[in-house]
C-alpha cells in the first residue's frame, strides 16, 4: 500500500510481491525413494506453517501427501528415469509438480468401485481443485492444486 503526504508517496513495504515458497526434490526410482518424497513434503508444509503462517489442519497436510504419494508413485511405475518433486506454497495454496521422463500422458478411467489398482489420478483430482498434465522437453509435467483454506 501506497500513502500520500501532502503530495509525497511514502511505500509502505507492503507494495513488494512476495515470491512463494519453492523447494524441489530429484529422485532416482531407488526404493524409499516414495518415503523420502513424503517426509521432503512433510518438512515443506512444516517451512510453510513457519514462513508463511499458512493455516493448514490435518485433513488438509493430509490431502498434500495423499497428492504426493500418488503422483510420486505414478513416476515411479511409469517413467525410465529419474523424476522431480516440485513445491510451491503460500498461506492459501500448495502446488505439487512432478517430472518425469515419459512422454505418455496419464490416463483417467472411469469411476469403478470394483476395478484393482489405476485410482491414483482419480484420488489427486479429487483433493486437489485443480489437475494439469503437459509435455515438456524431458517427458511429462503433472500439476496439481491444493487449496490450503478450505474448510
């Protein structure tokens, strides 16, 4: 915010964009690589709540690393390489991001109770508000939004 004194602009400090909180993580396919992606999550939401003052409850943390594991997971099964866990976060919203190495894009199946196994996109796109899927020059990009503040 901007305040006038007999014609002077005085900033007030408030005007500055403030950049979110972004940490990255690559792993390597190795086992636990799944585990090391949700505590490195964990410890995200934790620098959150800190920096950030982000208000994020259980139910909430818990539908981050829900996203987590099942996008992690998904690059592991489904590319031939390393992939890249990506946060971004502020006090409203947390983004998760994962590369990986293959051009194939995820598909979405049809609701089915009975079918084993292929839930994982199904279960991001129902905690998070908003799911993206892209090719980039590596392989693929998959995005998910969650919002912090929901109740």
């Amino acid at each position: 915010m901007i305040y006038h004194l007999d014609g002077a602009v005085i900033p007030t400090g408030f005007d500055v964009p403030v950049e979110p909180l972004r940490r990255a993580a690559h792993f390597t396919g190795e086992p636990g690589c799944i585990a090391e992606a949700r505590a490195f999550a964990t410890r995200f939401l934790e620098q959150l709540r800190t920096e950030w003052c982000a208000t994020i409850d259980e139910r909430v943390g818990g539908a981050v690393l829900l996203v987590v594991s099942e996008l992690v997971t998904n690059a592991d099964r489904h590319s031939d390489g390393p992939y890249i866990l990506e946060l971004e976060g502020t006090d409203a919203s947390l983004t998760v991001m994962v590369y990986d190495s293959s051009a194939t894009l995820p598909r979405v199946f049809p609701r089915n109770p009975e079918r084993i196994g292929r839930h994982g996109l199904e279960i991001v796109r129902a905690l998070a508000g908003e799911v993206t899927v892209e090719r980039v020059p590596v392989g693929k990009r998959v995005r998910a939004v969650v919002h912090l503040d929901e109740r």
